[in-house]
C-alpha cells in the first residue's frame, strides 16, 4: 500500500490534544492526608463554642479561670 495522505487537521483534534496537555500540566499528585500526631497531655486547642448565655454568666460569675472550669465541667461529662 501507498503512504496515505494524512488528514488534516480539525479544531477539534487540536484543541482536545491541548486539553489533554493542559490537564497533564496541572493535574497534581494526590498526596496522602497529613498523619495526626498524637497530642501531647495539656495541649489545648482554641474553638469556637455556642452555649446558653445563662450558663457562661455562671461560669464567669466566679471570676478568673472560667474557661479552665468549663474545660473541668465538660470533662466529667466525657466522662475523663
């Protein structure tokens, strides 16, 4: 067989090979998710935490340390 002439080119031809080169240059590697370390005793960690008005104001009501006796309260409930 003779060297068939090749077709030419079509919009759609190109632009699917520039999609395809596109989506090779900025496909990232899936990188596995970061291993929690195992917190050490004491550390704390800030979070935002809704509760009754009511019940911060009795916290509060005893001065200084209020956080740390809402910490100790919420422990006895998990039972720590």
């Amino acid at each position: 067989m003779a060297d068939q002439p090749r077709r030419p080119r079509t919009l759609n031809d190109a632009r699917s090979e520039a999609e395809a080169a596109f989506k090779r240059a900025t496909t990232k590697v899936a990188e596995a998710p970061p291993r929690k370390s195992a917190a050490a005793p004491g550390v704390r960690e800030q979070v935002t935490l809704r509760i009754d008005q009511d019940v911060l104001e009795w916290f509060q009501e005893s001065g200084p340390g209020w956080q740390d006796r809402i910490n100790e309260a919420l422990r006895k409930a998990a039972g720590k």
